[in-house]
C-alpha cells in the first residue's frame, strides 16, 4: 500500500509529487500484515508535510516528505474529539471585477 501525493500543476497536468510505501513509513510501529488504518487529514503544502491520523488510537502523526521523517504529535485515543474533517488548501485564482 502506498500513500502517493499528486499536484495539479499551472498547465493543467496533475503530477505524482511524492510517493512512500506505507510498510517503510510505519515500519515497527504496527504490525503491518494487518489492515491499514489511516485517514489524511491535512497537508502543509509549503512545508511539504502530510498530517494523519493513524491506528485505532488514533494517533496524530506528521509525515515531512522532503526529509523523509515521521514525527508522532499525539495519540488522541483518550481525548473526545469530533470527528477528523480533511482540509486541503484552495488556490485559486481572483475573479475579476
């Protein structure tokens, strides 16, 4: 399984960013052959960071795709959190007047 990220370029093109096996990303932190759980939940996209949440804890973890590291901010297990809402940014051009 591979989280890929994709970019829509100026020319209209989508374009593979970035792409990591997950098995690697989370290599020792779960039992991989087991089912998968994640949902992106933002991307920085000047900063080139993934945030998820990942597991039936629901840990909240960066991912810096420049540099290849993973970062742990919380596990959110015990917390009483609303469901997690995605938030992708919108660029988008000013209309004219």
């Amino acid at each position: 399984m591979k989280l890929c990220v994709w970019a829509l370029g100026d020319d209209g093109v989508w374009a593979m960013k970035h792409s990591i096996d997950l098995r690697k990303l989370f290599d020792g932190r779960w039992d991989y052959r087991a089912e998968i759980k994640y949902n992106v939940i933002g991307i920085h996209p000047d900063c080139n960071i993934v945030y998820f949440v990942q597991g039936e804890d629901h840990t909240l973890i960066s991912y810096a795709m420049d540099r290849g590291e993973i970062c742990v901010i919380r596990d959110l297990s015990c917390a009483n959190y609303p469901p997690y809402l995605p938030y992708v940014p919108l660029f988008s051009v000013s209309l004219p007047s």
